[in-house]
C-alpha cells in the first residue's frame, strides 16, 4: 500500500487514558502535535517518517527536541492511535487512544467503501451465483447475525443453505451504496421463489468481514408503458452507478 492515501490535511484529538494530544499532518513528512495540559504539555513540529501497514493504517514515527522517539499506529479505520514513546530519562510509554477529527483531510481516502462493495459483491456472487458454500467461513464473521426470520442464525446455517440450493438459483448484482462499515446492494435472484424477485440487501462489515444482514424481497412485477416503462431491475444499473 502506497502512503499516498496518508490523510495530509487531517487535524484530530487523540484521547488518551492520562492526557490529550492535537494532531496536525502537515504533510507524508510532517507532523504538529501540542499537548495542552500536564507534564507533557508543549507544542512541536517534527519530521516524520510514514510506513504504510495496510488499509487505512500507517506506522508514522519521529523523534522530537528533547530526545524523545515516538511511533504511533494509526489506524484510521477504527478511528484508533497505538502509541509507543521512550522519553529522554528511558521511560517507556505503551498508549492508545481514540481519534476525533476536527479538521478533515484535503481530500477523501476512506477506501472502506470501496473494499466493503468488493467484499459484498464477492459474497452474493459466490454463495447465490456459484453456490459456493466454502466462500461462507472467508466471508462472514463467526458470530453473523441473520434478520431474515427464515434462515436460521450462524455461519453453519448458511452454509448448509448454500449447499442445498437448487441450481436454478442464480442472483444477479445491481447498483450498490457504501458508507462506514455499512453496504446496501439492489439485486435480482430467480429460482429462489416461483417468480423472480428483486432484493435490497443491507450488510453491516466488521473486521473485513460480513458481520450482520437484513434484506427485503418483492416478486418482480414486468414494466408497463401504460405507467411509464420503468423496470424495478436493470442488469446494467451496476456499471452505471461504478458498483461493478
């Protein structure tokens, strides 16, 4: 992962147990931090070095006037900082504290969205496309939650499903929308009940994982001129709304 998607620009508050400290990313090489209150207090510009871990985590660490190294973690997904100090007298610091941002970055780079459409997609095409009930532990979460009334609950009931459908079930993906840990997908399965329907599915992601799920299903109904000539599903809504 590159460190281009360092959120330069972000301001936040880092929450930790004993003290709080204001963060500014100037840039992928600086850093302003202040620490309004306690024996700590100070505000300091430093170089910094950025490693990037993964999504939307980074290794950034500096040393500062009085000697003091600081590696922080920060993990902007979780919306969390691990920070790791030893001060000039050799005492070490093991800290984590919670993010509130104050100012946003220059531009978005939350890729939540997109890695969560990714996940969903993969997940309705693998178990309702293909009938892979294999994909079912990759998936989903070990404790996923079901509020379809008529599947039982767990990764085991799910599985078993998979492994039983009927092969005339096939599904097929529509327009998706994103945001946090949230995904809706609008799709159209047949063989699932005597007439095709179409289904709005809504996921809740966590740990990359597909850990909940509620949906809502209507029989398709044709479109008629008389009443505008609008079908419910179009196979082509996807690549029209970038969710392919």
């Amino acid at each position: 992962m590159s460190i281009d998607r360092f959120p330069v620009g972000l301001e936040v508050d880092v929450a930790y147990p004993q003290f709080q400290v204001h963060l500014a990313l100037l840039s992928a090489t600086q850093l302003r931090f202040e620490i309004k209150e306690g024996p700590f207090a100070r505000t300091e510009t430093v170089d910094i070095q950025v490693v990037a871990l993964g999504n939307g985590l980074f290794a950034v660490s500096w040393q500062e006037k009085d000697g003091a190294t600081v590696t922080n973690v920060q993990d902007y997904d979780r919306g969390q900082v691990h920070s790791f100090a030893t001060l000039p007298g050799g005492q070490f610091l093991r800290m984590t504290g919670t993010m509130a941002v104050t100012r946003p970055a220059e531009r978005a780079l939350d890729a939540r969205p997109a890695r969560n459409k990714a996940l969903v997609r993969d997940a309705m095409t693998s178990l309702f496309q293909r009938h892979d009930a294999s994909a079912v532990d990759r998936l989903y979460a070990a404790d996923y939650v079901q509020h379809n009334p008529g599947i039982p609950q767990g990764r085991d009931a799910l599985r078993a499903l998979v492994a039983k459908l009927s092969p005339d079930v096939h599904y097929e993906p529509g327009l998706m929308v994103a945001e946090g840990d949230l995904v809706a997908i609008h799709g159209r399965i047949r063989g699932w009940a005597d007439a095709p329907q179409v289904v709005i599915d809504l996921f809740r992601i966590a740990h990359g994982r597909l850990a909940e799920h509620w949906d809502v299903l209507q029989n398709e109904v044709p479109a008629t001129a008389a009443l505008g000539g609008i079908a419910m599903f179009d196979p082509d809504e996807a690549a029209r709304s970038g969710a392919s």
